[in-house]
C-alpha cells in the first residue's frame, strides 16, 4: 500500500512492463500520472454512487421503475413515460426488474472508453 492505494497486480505489472530495465525502478513522473488517473476514476465511481443513492429514496440498494420515474420527474419532466421504460428496461441488465449500482454505473460509462 502506498498513500493509502495499494494497486492490483494487473496494474503493478501494467505499470513496470513500461520500466526501462536499465533503470532501477519508475520515473516519478510515471508514477504521479498512474496515481492521478486511478484517484479520479475513484472520484468519478464516488460520484456515480451518489447519484445512485439519491435516486435509491428506500436504501434498498437498488432502483426500481418507480424509483427512475420519480427521479426523471425531477430532473426530466417533460419526457414521456414510455421513455422512462425504455432506459428502465436498458439499464436493467438481467431483466429483474431492479437496477443495481452495478447496472447504473455500467451505463453511466456505456461508450466511455469509445473514442
């Protein structure tokens, strides 16, 4: 663990595949960079996982149909019902009628790494 961050193996070994293996270790530079992108993907996971929670108004952990109407209703008013059921049933990635946080945060970063 360093500075409170203890990184996977995957991103330890990502990290030293691109050590220079005349050198003794990682440029500082190098460093700071793995350490900043990881510390706002981590800021932006914070971020969904609030949203998540103000929409879950009963703290069950997940969001139901009413749960998206009452939320789109507040920052959407105007869009139609069908809509609502649409993103819903989209969003509700095993059809049981529920989204999860894992459902809401995967479609907060549908198209995401595309560019």
């Amino acid at each position: 663990m360093l500075f409170g961050y203890k990184p996977s193996k995957i991103e330890a070994d990502s990290v030293m595949s691109s050590v220079n293996p005349n050198t003794s270790g990682i440029l500082l530079e190098e460093f700071l960079n793995v350490i900043r992108k990881k510390r706002e993907a981590q800021l932006y996971r914070n971020e969904i996982r609030h949203i998540f929670t103000a929409f879950d108004r009963h703290y069950r952990g997940y969001l139901t149909l009413e749960d998206f109407q009452k939320a789109f209703k507040q920052v959407a008013p105007k869009l139609p019902e069908r809509i609502i059921l649409e993103v819903f049933r989209e969003v509700d990635q095993d059809s049981d009628g529920h989204v999860s946080f894992k459902d809401f945060e995967y479609a907060t970063n549908y198209g995401q790494n595309e560019a």
